[in-house]
C-alpha cells in the first residue's frame, strides 16, 4: 500500500533529471529486478557469501555492525577459524572471545555474541534457530540482523533495513521522514518490504545493501553512472546530498584519562574492566578520571595517585607519555600514560590490580587505546 501511494503521488509530477530525461516512477519489479542484475556483476568477493550457513553469516554480519568491510575481512577469518562453530564459540571462554575481537571496538558485540551461543546450546540444543521469531530472541539480535540471516540462509522473504538500505530507500523514494524517528524506522521497513523479491529474498537483501555500500555511497555517489538514476526522486530533486534525514544530532562528550603505567621490574599491574562502561570485560591500567587533564604536578600531588599506591615506599615517576586521542562513537577520550617505577610491591596494590609478567600483556584482551601506548612507548 505505501507502495501504491507513493507510486500514485509520484505520478501526479514530472521531475527533470539532470539528463534532461523524465523521472519514471518505477515499479517493484523493476527495482529489484534492476539491483539484483547490478549484483551480479559489481558485487565483491566474499567468504560469508559462499554459504548458507546461519552461523557463519550471523558471524559475519555481527563483525561488520560498525565496521567497514576492508577491516573486519580477517578477523571473520580469525574468529570463524578459532570458532567454527556454535558449540565451540558457547564453550570458550570469555577472554579469549574479547582477545580475538581485540581492535575491532563495540566490544559488546563480541559478549553478546558469546551469550547468544550459549543460548543455541541451551535453548535450541546447538542448532541455530530458522524462523524469525527464535532469530530474534538471540542476545545481541535485532531485526535487521535476525532478517539477513534468515534471508540469506533459509531463503525467508524478510526485507532487511541497514544504514545502506535506508540510503538507498531515502533518495530512490526522495522520502524525508527522519531515519532515527519511530515512524521513520516503520516507513523504511515498509518501503523495503513493498520492493522485496519474496522469490529470492537472499539475492534482493545482498543486492541492495551492496548497491547503499558501492553505488549509492553517502558522500559524492557517482548518479550519472546508477542503473536506477532515470527512477531516483533525489536525483530528479537535486536532494540526492541532503538524504537520507536524520532528527537527531549525536552529542559527543570528553572524557580525560590518566594511566598509572606501575612496574616492578618485569611486573606490571592491570585491572578488568567490570563496570557498565566502555571497554568492559577488557583490561587497561590503573586508572584516574578527572574533568580535565592533569599537569605532571597534579599527577604527583593527585590524591587517587596517592592512594593507589598507598603502601609503597619507593615509587619513582620515570616517564610522562604525549597525550593520545582516542574516537568513539559517543565519546572523545584525552589519555596521557605516566611510568611509575617500584622496588617495593604494597598489600593494597595487590589487592586491588592484577600482577603479571609485562611479557605476558598479549595474552590479555587490550583496548586499541591501550595497544597504541604499547607499540609506540
């Protein structure tokens, strides 16, 4: 029906295209008719589109939430490597599930991956679910990823809706309902619903999430060259730069950390990150958060310094890193890393962080910020 509507509407004007042509409403069948043969012949080479796996798809797509192709290409042959399949990811152990998603970021991704396996083995006795409704129930599942899977391994006529898919949707249709609003969200999904080819729901769904990725690209996408340029409402519009619409702006906050960076000869202290915040289940260095960051006075008159090494006769501040900067999604993180030399090892310190051999650094799931300190310290 918002099809029909929009086809109706659509036809009540004429747009001029750049190329002087017509603008030409088109209908479902060409859209996905016209992307699926564009697929065939543009679409990359890629391990996790040679089968029908669902485990090594919902691998695939869970790698590639918030990341770029180019990158998470290894480590979906990393992890598929160490985890082949669902029993062993269930049966592994957390670390070792965060040490080899190390680099990627959103580590939550990889924890809601471990728990989802485990709910396989628990719920469904280590066989990946095939309907939608039992997809979606795994940690870490949302609709669009419970439809890709579904779609690609079992052949069932969801549409999927991903940051490409709504790009695609937003200048072909030229609809301006804001992509993060809940009736943008509903719009979307029914838009991509009327235009699916429920014959072949896999070829449909990688078509046009391939076509947002390489053909209709966010910034300066190439329209005089688009198989669907004669049928694009943005291109005929001129709003191709302006959609898709977004209400919301993401506010990003600074955050300013200090890293106590404590030895003993060739032992170091770390801690587990076990609070709800970024980089959980993943370890760093003691610690101090403060509003700005700290003078090389202020570290060595700071109270939380002191009482970290509270107990410690003999503690010698040997080295004050450059300050790094570090970008996420949310955040802008300021880090400085400050040596600290021991001869003595206190009660407290030991209490409190965990000692290791520094050789011993790699076996432990790192955040990249941390990575970046010890490569170029």
């Amino acid at each position: 029906m918002i099809f029909q509507s929009w086809q109706q509407n659509s036809a009540k004007k004429s747009y001029l295209c750049p190329s002087l042509k017509k603008f030409m409403p088109p209908s479902s069948h060409i859209i996905s008719a016209t992307l699926q043969r564009w697929f065939a012949e543009n679409k990359r080479d890629l391990p996790w589109r040679e089968t029908q796996n669902p485990y090594l798809i919902w691998i695939s797509e869970i790698i590639l939430q918030q990341t770029r192709v180019a990158q998470g290409y290894d480590y979906y042959l990393r992890f598929v490597a160490r985890f082949p399949d669902v029993k062993t990811l269930a049966e592994a152990d957390e670390g070792d599930v965060l040490r080899l998603w190390q680099g990627l970021g959103y580590y939550s991704r990889a924890r809601n991956l471990h728990v989802a396996a485990k709910q396989i083995v628990g719920d469904f006795d280590g066989r990946f679910p095939e309907n939608f409704p039992d997809v979606l129930r795994l940690k870490g599942v949302g609709r669009y990823t419970a439809a890709a899977i579904c779609s690609f391994a079992f052949g069932t006529p969801v549409a999927v809706v991903d940051g490409n898919v709504y790009r695609v949707l937003a200048r072909l249709f030229g609809e301006e309902t804001p992509i993060d609003s809940g009736e943008g969200q509903k719009r979307f999904e029914a838009l991509a619903a009327a235009i699916l080819d429920r014959r072949h729901p896999s070829a449909h769904n990688q078509a046009i999430m391939e076509f947002g990725a390489l053909q209709c690209t966010p910034l300066a996408p190439d329209c005089a060259a688009c198989v669907l340029h004669a049928h694009c409402r943005a291109a005929a519009d001129g709003t191709v730069a302006l959609l898709p619409v977004k209400a919301k702006k993401t506010k990003i906050s600074e955050r300013f950390f200090t890293y106590l960076v404590i030895t003993c000869g060739e032992q170091i202290f770390i801690r587990r990150r076990t609070e709800r915040d970024i980089w959980r289940g993943l370890y760093d260095f003691p610690l101090i958060e403060t509003p700005a960051l700290l003078t090389k006075e202020e570290i060595v008159e700071n109270e939380a310094v002191k009482e970290i090494l509270s107990g410690v006769k003999n503690a010698v501040f040997r080295n004050f890193s450059k300050v790094y900067k570090h970008v996420l999604t949310h955040r802008r993180l300021f880090a400085q890393f400050v040596a600290v030399e021991i001869s003595d090892i206190s009660q407290h310190l030991e209490q409190q962080f965990i000692k290791t051999e520094k050789s011993a650094l790699a076996d432990y799931p790192l955040p990249r910020l941390i990575e970046r300190y010890l490569i170029s310290d």
